[in-house]
C-alpha cells in the first residue's frame, strides 16, 4: 500500500505538470511538437499514481521493491528520452544555422557590391547627362 | 540553393567534370578558373604580407578572405590589400568560416579553390605547385603537407602524436600516404568543391575524418610537400582544441564514417 501522503504529492504534482504544459501551449510559449513528450510523461505518471494496482504490477514485472521507485525509475526514463530529443533538435538547429550564417555573410558581400554597381553607375550616368546638357 | 552566376561561359560546364575537361596545360591559367579562399579571425597583424605575398607570386589569382567575425581590423586590411572580403556576422570557427568559401565558390562555380591559412604559415611559393597538382585529370583534392617536406613542424608531442596517429588510420584506409590530414594548405576541383559545400563537410574544421569520406565519396586524395614559413610557427593557428575530445571525436567520427553505407562513387 502506498502511503497516502505520497500518492496525493505525486497527483498533485502531475496534475500541476500536465496543467502548466497545458498553459504555455496555451500562450505559445511551447510548441506542440515539444509538448508531447511532457504531457506524456505527466499522464503516464498521473495514471500510475492513481491507479494504485498497476503500479504494483509494474513494479512486480520490473523487480521494484518500492512503488516509488517505480514511479522514479519511469520518470528518468521519460526524461531521458525527453533529453536526448533536445539533443537532436539541437543537433539540427546548429546545422541550420551554420547554413543562413554562411548565406547570410554571402548574401550580405553580393548586396554590398552591387549597391556600390548601382550607385557608381547612377553617378557615371548623371555626369554623362550632364556632360550633355 | 543554386544561384545564377554573374560569370558565365566554361565555368558552367567545367564543374561536373573533373579531369577530362580541364587540361590545357602550362599557358597562364584564365583568372576566373581560380579563387583562393582564406579565413581569417584576428589576423590583422599578418593578413596584410599574406595577401602581399600571394599578389606577388600569383597576381592573376583572386582572393576571398572569409572575416570570421574579428573584432579587429582584420576585414578593412584584407580590403586595402585587394581582397574579396566575406565578413560573417559573429565568430563561427574556422570550419564554418571555411566553408563559407567553399559555398560561396560553389555558388559561382568556380572549378578551382585553393585554401590557405591567414596566419602567415603557408608560403605562398607553393601555390603554383598546390595548382599545378590539382589540375591534373586523376586528382580531386590536394593537400599541401608540413611532413612530407623537409621544414619541421612544431606542435605539441600529444597533439602531434594524435595528428600521426590518426594519419596513419586515415592512408590504411585510403590506400595512400596521408601525413598531414589537418593541413590547411589544400586545393580542391570541380564536384569536391560542392562536396565541402554540402553538409558533409565538418562543422568544426576538417581533418582525417574528411579525407576519409572524401575517398569513400571516390575523390582523389593527394599530397603535396610544403614548407612551412620559419618565422610564423609560433602560433598553434584556431584549432588549439583539448587533446582529449580532439581524440574522441576524431575517432568516433572516424568510425561513424565508416559505418556509414558507402556511397556509389562517381
């Protein structure tokens, strides 16, 4: 039997997760796409804070001693896996922004010279016009 | 990504080809054949005898200093000294920097690049050799080597060991003699040029690890023997990296490559 001071903290604490996730979707502050991974997490841990029986089930099939453990051991797993996302993302966005800081430094050298081309050649052109007049 | 070029007869061609096209050899090289790339980040108390230097030997050769985010007047010298300068908006290292020059030459389809360290250590002497290698039909890449020649390189024992030992790693699997895999002395032609453009290339500077993929792409390696200058080897250049994670990620990479599917050659 789990202690009910524990399981009341940890419904707490996932409902308080699950809402706050909720919220900064809400505000975008928080994209879907990076979501996902807490919202699971916080259901997967509010189910089995709740659901007293699967958690001792899980814990029999895994060896666990302690429910809590349990719960511990699958929230690491869940931030682990959360963790080596970022990485990933991270990973892609260092690339990208590899790529438009190289096209950007280009884009920027071709810009450059052809405003100097256009405005030497508006010059060229103004004194030729008045070399006519 | 492909833009239009403002140069436009034989370089479009020239690109796809390397080898069988490009041969006319001895006469005086057209100027847009070749663009000597060159990164540069704080190097305002050498870039100006670098670029002097390389006017001197080969006049006719355009250069592209790729400024990488200095925060002295490293670009404005480049400029006064007649060179094409690229200045990136912050302090990328000095693969990124490279390959700025690389896409950039890409972009334009230039058949030739040669690049060249701005600390002064590379003797602009060599060039015309470093050329005359890569237009040879059967090479891709050259690679200008501080070991092959007769100067001594001075760098730290680990570093240099590290260096050695992954050279030899690096000529078992091409099948040549690769002594210097972290020269930055190089030339490249033709379809190696949009290789180093692509995401192939490594984000922090090339070494082994490149030369390898670059065989198993089917680009032709070759080395060089060059001198390094006596009075610039005092500094240890941008890549002072620790010898443990150069170590690391060298061999790593080494295997991540190799364990990649190898690609059907061109």
């Amino acid at each position: 039997m789990m202690p009910p001071k524990i399981k009341i903290i940890a419904i707490l604490i996932c409902i308080f997760l699950l809402s706050y996730v909720f919220e900064l979707v809400r505000r975008k502050h928080l994209t879907e796409e990076y979501s996902l991974g807490w919202l699971v997490t916080g259901a997967a841990m509010l189910i089995l804070s709740i659901f007293e029986d699967l958690l001792k089930w899980i814990s029999d099939l895994v060896g666990a001693t302690l429910f809590t453990s349990t719960l511990f051991f699958f929230g690491l797993m869940f931030l682990m896996v959360i963790c080596l996302h970022f990485s990933i993302r991270i990973s892609a966005l260092t690339n990208q922004v590899r790529r438009l800081t190289q096209h950007v430094a280009i884009l920027d050298t071709e810009k450059e010279n052809l405003r100097k081309a256009i405005s030497d050649t508006s010059f060229e052109e103004t004194t030729a016009r008045r070399g006519k007049l | 990504m492909k833009t239009e070029t403002l140069e436009p007869e034989e370089s479009i061609t020239s690109g796809d080809n390397p080898g069988s096209s490009r041969e006319e050899k001895s006469s005086m090289p057209p100027v847009r054949d070749v663009l000597i790339i060159m990164p540069a980040f704080n190097e305002e108390l050498n870039i100006g005898s670098v670029l002097k230097d390389i006017h001197k030997e080969v006049p006719e050769i355009p250069i592209l200093v790729i400024n990488d985010g200095s925060g002295d007047r490293t670009a404005e010298i480049a400029a006064e000294n007649g060179a094409k300068v690229i200045t990136l908006p912050y302090n990328s290292g000095y693969g990124v920097a490279l390959q700025t020059g690389f896409v950039y030459a890409h972009q334009r389809k230039i058949p030739i690049v040669i690049q060249m360290d701005s600390d002064g250590q590379h003797d602009a002497k060599y060039l015309k050799a470093l050329l005359e290698e890569v237009r040879k039909p059967d090479t891709d890449v050259v690679i200008g080597s501080r070991f092959l020649g007769s100067c001594e390189y001075k760098a730290g024992l680990l570093k240099r060991a590290g260096m050695l030992f992954f050279g030899s790693i690096a000529s078992l699997i091409v099948g040549r003699k690769v002594t210097d895999p972290t020269s930055g002395f190089q030339a490249a032609k033709g379809k190696a040029i949009e290789f180093a453009a692509s995401d192939f290339y490594p984000p922090d500077y090339p070494d082994a690890d490149f030369i390898i993929l670059l065989h198993r792409h089917g680009f032709k390696v070759k080395e060089i023997p060059v001198a390094m200058r006596p009075n610039a080897q005092n500094k240890t250049m941008h890549r002072g990296h620790k010898t443990l994670y150069y170590v690391f990620k060298m061999g790593l990479s080494i295997v991540v490559t190799l364990l990649r599917k190898k690609p059907e050659s061109q």
